[in-house]
C-alpha cells in the first residue's frame, strides 16, 4: 500500500508511541525507552521539516551526522524502513507490510532486501532539501543511492555524492578532510545553516565520549558472564551514530552511563541468573539480524547461549577522533564514517582491519564460537567466507556458517536457526 | 563470413578467447616475457604494458566443476569470480607473474584478500579506483596510479620512465582507433561481423601482446570491408551489462534470428570510446583522467544518468531495434542498473529485456526462448 511521507511519519509516531505503552509494562525493557523516546523526537522534527518546511536532509549514520548534528540540521535514515525491523517483535502489522513490499520489488530477489525495502517504499520517504548519497560500503548502498536521485519527485533535490576511499592510509585521511570540508561547504548552501568548527569540536567530543563509554559496555562483556543480553550494546551504538537526536548529545552521555551502571549492578547482582543465559559465549561477525530480538529471545531461552560481542557494538580507539587540529578533525570524520560501525567495519575495505577485531574479540572475551558471515546481501562477505574459516581455525575457535537475510526473517526463521544452532552446539559439546 | 584471409584471423582471435593460456601467451613466456593479470577494465593496461609484461583480463575457465573454490566462498558470490578463483586454485594461471585487483565490485575486490591471505602469487595489487570523477578524485586516482607504477618497477626490476608510458598510451590508443573502426561497420545495414565474432575479437585483445593483436586487428578490419555482410537478420540489438566475455553466449542469442550490432560492455564500447590525450604533460595524469572522467563508466561509479544517455546514444547510433540487459547472477550493481536502464529506456520506448546467466554457458533454452519473445514483441511494434 503506497504511502505519503507525512501519513507514514504520523503511522510511525502511533507505533513508536504505542510500542512504548508496551514496553514500559516490562520492567526489564526500560533501559531501551530513551532509545524510543529519540525516534519518537526524530520523527516529530521530521514532521515538523515536512509541515514547516525546514532544511531536512536524507543521509545515514556513515554519512557525516557529527556535521550535521553541529549544525542543526535535521536528518532521516534512507535505510530506516529496512532498519525498523528491530522492532519486528513488537511490530508485526509493520513488518508485515514492509514484506508486502519487499516481494513486489523489481529488483532480482539476490540483492539485498534493505534495498529492495528502500526502492519499494521509496513514495514514502520525505523528499529532502538534500540528499548525501554514498558509495560505500557496498555496491547496493551505492546502486540504491542512484536509483533514489533518478526517483522523479528527487529529481530536483540537490546531491552530494561522498566519495570514501577503499584503504585506510594517510592519503585516504587527507582525502577525507578534504571531502567533508565540500560535505560542509555544500549542506552550508543548501540549507542555510553555518558551521561553526568550535561547535563542530564540541559535538565531537561529545561523540569521543560516547565511543569511550561505548568501549567502557564493551569492556564490561568481556566479564563471565557478560552483564548485557544479546545485542544490547547495539542500541548503544544507535543512540551514538544512527540517531539524528543521539548523535553528539550529551543525553546520549547520560544514557550510556546509566547503561553502564545497570550492567555494573547486574554484575553485582545475581550472577546465577546471568550465567544462566550465558553458557555459550558467541561473537557474531556479520551484521546480525535486524529482527534479532526473536534470536536473542531464542538463543537464551533453548540454548542459554549470548551473543556477547558482534561487530556493530564493536569499538576501539579508531573510534575516537582527534580533535586536536581541524584538519585531524575532519579527517577523522571521515574515517569514522567509512571504515567503523555497523556493517562498514566488515564490509568496507581489506579484510585486514576486520580479521584483526575478529581475533582480538576470540582472544579477549572467551568466545566460544563464532557465527560466520551469513547474511545474503554481502556478497563480499560470501567471498571471504574461507578466510574467516581458516582464522577461526587458527584461533581454534568453532565456527558456524550460515546464510540469513538481516531484514527479512522469512528467509532463514528463527525455527530454521533453532535446529542449526541445536546441531551445532551439540556437535561441537557446547553447553 | 566468407572471406577466408578474414575467417583466418577470425580463428586466430577465437584461439586467444576459448583458451586462457592460449600459444600467444606461450610464445611469449617461452621467450621469457612476463604477463600481469587483472581484474577490471578500469585499470589501465598501459601501465602494464610500460613495465614491459602484457596485460591479461583476467577470466575463469567456465566448463570445470566448482570443487576447491567451495572451501573459500559462499553460495552467494558470483559465478565469476567463483570460476575465477577456481581456475586460480587449479594452478591454470599460473603463468601470470602477478595480478593487480581493481575494488570495482563487492565479488572481485575480495579476489584481493583471498590471494593474499592464501599466497596465490608473488606479486598481488590492490589498485582503488574512484566512484566520483572530479578534480580531487582524478587526483587521487593518478596517485594511485604512481602507486601501482613503483610497485610494479619494485616487482618487475624495470624503470617505468615517461616516455616508456607514453609509447604505451600509443600503442593502446592505437588498439582504441582501431575497434573504433571496427565496430563502425556494424553501423552499416549489412554489419559484416556477427556480435559473437566481435566479441571473440575483443576478448582477444586482452589476451595477447598488443602489438600482434593491433596488427591482425588492422587486417582484420580491412577484409572485412570486403564483406558482403549479414542480412535477413529479424532485428538489430544492443547488450548492456558487465563483462560479458562468452561469445557463445552471444551466438545463442544471434541464432533466434538477431544480430548484436553494439553494446556496452567491460569488453565492448567502453572500452574505446575517445582516447588518452596525447598532449597532456603527464602521462599518469592523462590515463587518470581518461579513465575516470572520459571513458563511459559503468555501476562502479556514481551518475547512472549519464550511463542510460551513454546506452541511449549508442543505440539510437547503431539503429538498434532492442536491448538486452545480461548479467550474472548475484550481481548488485547489474541487477540494480539493469532496473534503472528498463526505466530509462520506456522513456524512448526502447523494448529492454534483462537475462541472468551464470557465468558458464547454461539454460540455453530458456535464454533462446526469452530471446525469441523478445524479437516477437519487435517484429510486432514494426508491423
């Protein structure tokens, strides 16, 4: 069913309102509340950029949003559709209908359903006052960037292609300063809105905190047992990068201190119970599952089995930006955007980079196994699959290869993961 | 074709394509030359042939069992790459003394890291090149290709100087002029070559020493004008896609009844559309800036728009009557720019049919069946 942007803001707003009713009867889930209550105050400010219209611009968490949270200026995830899906268990109208969707998509079924949900929703999207389109990580992010800016209603919408180099040396660095210096000079004519690099310094910082507390969270699964469930640090690093409202915020701050300090006192409280849920200690190196709650729910409660550390929680000091001169600043924005985060630490680039994580993840938070790299729209992934296969075997670590779909359950459920976790684990004598 | 001097040569560049280490290559290893493999055409083999090697496309052998190559990658990788890699784990290209990864592709940019992780060569090279096409990318892209130029001086104990590059731009845009010639007779009514025969040509020349191959290729071209040519063909049509390198697979879609008169593809028209500046003061400059801003791009790069008014001119200049959209499967950047090219194309209602393939020659009933609806649906609309 096709869906005007501001009917499909206002329908997110009453799901986001009402899936917050439900969650505040959980007591266990109101850690993650702040996190609605932002996508609650991002979907407002999008209404309001509709209705008033406001500079909003359409971009994702790997193009920049420390400018443009700097700058005051209001952004939208192209890939939100898609991205909603980690809220599958509680949105199940939702999600049946950004299905619907998906199977009528005229895209081939191989390329990757975070794709075909953006293009066969595409009416949906507000049509910003400026578009960063990107080419990386992936050939599909950078194919369904050309396909939004030959979309008819975005014909006139002013473009920013971010260009991010393949290696990480000090050529990309100077590149990258380079490159989001034109981001700004371009979201300045665009918008209206001015840069001011003390600002711009202060946001960061702010952002160096988050990552600091994130390796904090981090630091704390390495523990036995872990404090967190499955996946939990994930929303941590929503707030951080993937939230127009979170990122650079000093609320973010305060909301993963007070993250740390529930798993601080969770460490101090039952550990039976912890340790319950957690004689399997898995790393899961691929993007995991969007509607991964149902696979944390599944892991714990038939296998007391946790995913203890997956690569888009995964933070270490390259995170963190130096701020000391403007050109390190901007450099590092740029860096952080291409290379660190969900997806791109293990998509973008040589594979270098991601097996070193891979190992010092094994090595540092008594992983049991480790699930390989399985979901469907990584095609690169699929070709280094045996290089991952052969580390794991120097690191005599057991491995699990599978394929999933990240946005679309239906492709492996969660019964099929069930029997091939079962198989697994019991071949392998965990648990 | 009747001309035998023509049918000779043809044979010569059908050799080159069925085999991938066919007797040029030989001849040329038995004389102690050196041969560097690479992966996309946006790398410039005049680089290449400056260090005094020949550039050899790299293919896969497409009639073998995917056995080893299991044990490496995923059910979801191309079947390029996984041919490719294959053929790598065989030892059938072995006689490259090196090979140099273009990151043009989610697929071929981890054929980088597999040979590296696994020691498959002595000399393996990562080459990026750039989505954007602007000053500071063209920048960046002749650093890289400075890059490439030291290592392989480093690897090859040469000394790449300027002129021993500009000697090389010659010589390719010497090969460019001549394709050019090439593929204008099939601008004619009565092409004297069939789509499966240039296509043979073309892949040839990424296979053998470039000299030899301007040579027959200039013969070539100049028996051919003796040609009658071919008619009674149903209708005239144009193959977008990637690099699409099986001639058979064109002949499959010729024996409906069609005639492939042009393309655009990483072994087609692209690949000599203009020339490097000859002028410029910097021969990297000027490969860097021919590759990336004047050569027609493909899904690598950003600016799809320009790529369907690069599609439509090509076929509005060879009377094309349909398009075919051919990729391999699992490939995100074809599968997506084939939607797009649909879209632009019922724009100048321009009948578009997308086929996937693997890359090994299989379905050939189904891809003559859809071929012949295909011609069906043009005949109608001429009627």
């Amino acid at each position: 069913m096709k869906k005007e942007p501001l009917e499909f803001q206002r329908e997110l707003l009453e799901i986001f309102g009402s899936t917050r009713e439900m969650l505040e009867e959980e007591e266990e889930l109101h850690r993650i509340l702040p996190i609605l209550d932002a996508e609650v105050i991002t979907i407002e400010k999008t209404i309001e950029c509709i209705e008033q219209e406001k500079p909003l611009i359409c971009g994702s968490y790997f193009t920049c949003p420390e400018i443009f949270s700097a700058m005051d200026i209001h952004w939208y995830n192209i890939a939100a559709p898609a991205f909603f899906n980690y809220l599958a268990l509680f949105l199940d109208d939702l999600m049946e209908e950004v299905y619907a969707s998906v199977d009528q998509s005229r895209l081939p079924n191989s390329v990757c359903t975070a794709h075909r949900i953006s293009t066969s929703r595409i009416e949906a999207y507000p049509v910003p006052t400026a578009f960063i389109s990107v080419s990386h990580p992936c050939d599909g992010y950078r194919l369904t960037n050309e396909y939004f800016k030959q979309y008819r209603p975005w014909q006139n919408v002013e473009t920013f292609d971010f260009e991010a180099p393949y290696r990480i040396d000090g050529r990309g660095m100077k590149f990258y300063a380079s490159e989001v210096r034109s981001l700004i000079d371009f979201l300045e004519k665009h918008t209206g809105n001015k840069l001011d690099m003390a600002r711009l310094k202060t946001v960061v910082e702010e952002t160096n905190k988050h990552y600091e507390l994130l390796m904090e969270c981090n630091d704390l699964c390495r523990s036995i047992p872990s404090p967190f469930p499955s996946l939990a640090n994930l929303f941590v690093w929503h707030m951080i990068q993937n939230s127009p409202v979170g990122n650079g915020s000093p609320e973010t701050t305060k909301f993963i201190d007070q993250w740390i300090k529930d798993g601080v006192n969770r460490l101090e409280g039952n550990k039976d119970d912890l340790q319950d849920e957690e004689k399997i200690r898995i790393l899961w190196t691929d993007m995991v599952p969007f509607w991964g709650m149902e696979l944390a729910v599944l892991l714990r409660e038939e296998f007391g089995a946790k995913i203890v550390m997956d690569l888009g929680s995964f933070s270490d000091s390259t995170d963190i930006i130096d701020t000391s001169t403007e050109e390190s600043m901007l450099g590092g924005i740029g860096y952080r955007n291409a290379h660190n985060g969900l997806m791109l630490n293990v998509v973008h680039g040589p594979i270098d980079d991601f097996l070193q994580r891979i190992v010092f993840i094994v090595k540092n938070y008594s992983i049991d196994c480790v699930i390989g790299l399985g979901h469907i729209g990584h095609k690169d992934c699929s070709a280094t699959q045996g290089i991952l296969k052969d580390t794991c075997k120097k690191l005599n670590v057991h491995l699990l290869d599978f394929s999933y779909d990240c946005f679309d359950s239906r492709v492996t459920t969660v019964d099929d993961m069930k029997i091939l976790f079962a198989n697994f684990f019991d071949v392998m004598g965990l648990g | 074709m009747t001309n035998e001097k023509a049918l000779k040569i043809l044979e010569v560049f059908l050799e080159a394509t069925n085999n991938i280490f066919n007797v040029h290559l030989r001849e040329w290893k038995d004389k102690g030359g050196r041969i560097t493999g690479y992966t996309c055409s946006y790398l410039p083999e005049e680089m290449i042939s400056a260090a005094g090697c020949i550039p050899f496309r790299l293919r896969g052998k497409r009639d073998i069992s995917l056995e080893s190559v299991d044990g490496y990658m995923g059910q979801f990788s191309c079947t390029y790459v996984t041919h490719l890699y294959e053929t790598v784990l065989r030892e059938d290209l072995n006689f490259l003394d090196g090979i140099v990864v273009i990151n043009t592709c989610d697929h071929m940019r981890r054929i980088y890291d597999n040979a590296r992780f696994y020691n498959n060569y002595d000399f393996v090279h990562l080459t990026t090149v750039p989505r954007k096409s602007g000053r500071k990318e063209v920048e960046f892209f002749r650093e890289e290709l400075e890059i490439l130029k030291n290592e392989l001086e480093a690897q090859y104990s040469v000394h790449i100087t300027d002129d021993r590059l500009w000697e090389s731009i010659r010589l390719h845009n010497e090969t460019r002029s001549l394709r050019n010639e090439l593929y204008h007779l099939r601008k004619q009514e009565r092409p004297p070559i069939t789509g499966a025969e240039t296509l043979a040509v073309m892949v040839a020349g990424t296979a053998m020493p470039k000299e030899e191959y301007n040579r027959y290729l200039k013969e070539f071209i100049d028996e051919l004008r003796t040609e009658k040519g071919n008619d009674g063909y149903r209708a005239r049509l144009m193959v977008v896609g990637p690099s699409i390198e099986d001639p058979e697979f064109f002949r499959v879609i010729e024996d409906s009844g069609a005639l492939i008169v042009t393309d655009s593809t990483c072994y087609g028209t692209r690949l000599f559309q203009a020339k490097v500046d000859e002028s410029d003061d910097d021969p990297l400059s000027a490969l860097a800036r021919y590759y990336l801003t004047t050569r027609p791009g493909c899904p690598h790069s950003v600016g799809q728009s320009k790529r369907s008014d690069y599609v439509k001119r090509i076929a509005q200049d060879y009377a094309v009557n349909g398009i075919i959209g051919a990729r391999i499967k699992f490939c995100e950047n074809w599968g997506m720019e084939h939607h797009m090219l649909d879209d632009a194309m019922k724009e100048d209602d321009i009948p578009f049919l997308i086929l996937e393939k693997e890359y090994q020659l299989g379905g050939v009933g189904q891809v003559r069946t859809r071929v012949q609806a295909f011609l069906e649906i043009i005949e109608g609309r001429q009627l």
